[in-house]
C-alpha cells in the first residue's frame, strides 16, 4: 500500500510540473513542453522530496563504477545529428585514480596525489559518431587537408573552444589533453580542467555547466549541466 502511495504522488507531481510549466508570467497558456521534459522534472521532483542518498563511501571499483554511471549525475551525454558528445566531471579522488595508474593505492598515496592535483576541477570530454561506428577524425570530411586541420584542431585549438561556467564566473582551460589513439578508438576524448573556485567548505556548491562552442560539426554551443546536487555530498573512497 505504501509503495501504491509512492506512485500516486509520482504522478502528482508530474501533472503539478506539467501545469506550472504551460502557464506563462501573464496567465496565458504558453507551448508545452515534450512529455519526456515533463516527466524527466517531475522525476527530479519527486526524488527531491524523498531524499535519494549517496553511499558515504565505496571501495575503489565500486567508487569507479558510480562516479561512471549517468544516473548519479556526473556523466551527461547529447546527440546532435551524426555526433555523440559525452561530459564526465572527475572528482578529486577519481582523478588521483587515474594519474596514479596503480591497482594497488593506500590512503597516503591518494592523499598526496589529490594534493598535487586541488587546484583544477577536471572533466572528460568525448565526441563520437552515432553509433561509434566511424572513426570521428574521418566522418564527414573531403580530403586529407581536412583530416589534418581536424588532428589540429583537436590537437590545439579546440581547448579555446571549452569554458566552464561556475555560479557567476566564466572560466577558461587551465589544462587541456587531446588523448591520441591512432585509430584504435572510434571516439576521440580530451582531459579538460578549469581553475577551482576557492571557497569555504560551508559554502553552498553551485551548479557547473560545461560549454563547447563547436566549430566543426555544425551543432552551434552545447552545454552540460552538473547540478549541484549531484556535485555536493559525493561518496568516499574507501581504501585499506
């Protein structure tokens, strides 16, 4: 009966987005949006007022695992025609874990490394094709001039190309790594970081919104939202 409860008030909770969302400021009835908006706020919604939790710590593949899974909220990815454009924000600890490269880290090690790394806030970048069926160097091109300019420009200049807005500040590439495969991979990712705003600890996380401002496939500026609550209260990495 409770759980019947539970999906009454899931519903409730839809139709109530539904209508604030069709009412503009002056009282008229405004376009509505898709069904899947309305139901993606409506969702949003109800997990606001039933306080999904995080695990306060999780053993290292499992840490890896979450940070990786979309449903957390770290992870974002659109499609805009043939393209694929996937953010992952790393987290400091998640991050150590990658420039460490061991398979065996004790909490020293870590803590040291996340020292080494506090002053940036990194993410991942990738673009594939639809499908990942097409090395994305070579979709859509004309010619091996154009092959080249696109090495290039994922090579160089697409880090001007990237900007992070955090709260009310706009912030450019501190670091910037286009991740060179050779063909073994039809995606193409970019290790991208920003300079971290220096708060104290009890100020209230603000959401980041990543922003790429394409020049070459066509698709105008795309932007990812990390939400702040998705960003605040993030699970430990647990280590022996």
């Amino acid at each position: 009966m409770k759980n019947l409860n539970y999906i009454l008030l899931f519903f409730a909770c839809i139709a109530f987005v539904a209508c604030t969302d069709s009412v503009g400021s002056s009282g008229n009835t405004s376009v509505t949006e898709p069904a899947t908006a309305v139901a993606e706020k409506g969702a949003g919604f109800f997990e606001r007022i039933f306080n999904k939790s995080k695990p306060t710590s999780l053993a290292m593949m499992d840490y890896i695992h979450w940070v990786e899974n979309p449903e957390n909220g770290l992870r974002k990815s659109k499609m805009y025609g043939d393209y694929e454009f996937t953010v992952q924000h790393l987290p400091l600890a998640y991050r150590a874990l990658q420039s460490l490269k061991k398979e065996t880290i004790n909490t020293a090690t870590l803590e040291a490394e996340k020292l080494e790394l506090q002053d940036l806030d990194y993410y991942t970048f990738t673009i594939a094709t639809s499908g990942r069926e097409q090395d994305i160097l070579k979709a859509n091109i004309s010619g091996n001039e154009e092959f080249q300019n696109r090495i290039n420009y994922f090579s160089f200049g697409m880090q001007n190309d990237l900007m992070l807005v955090d709260g009310a500040d706009t912030l450019r590439c501190g670091m910037y790594h286009f991740e060179r495969t050779y063909g073994v991979t039809p995606y193409k990712k970019f290790v991208v970081a920003f300079p971290k705003k220096h708060q104290s600890a009890k100020a209230k996380q603000q959401d980041k919104v990543f922003v790429y401002y394409d020049r070459f496939f066509g698709t105008g500026p795309i932007k990812f939202t990390i939400s702040s609550n998705d960003l605040e209260d993030l699970p430990k990495l647990a280590l022996k």
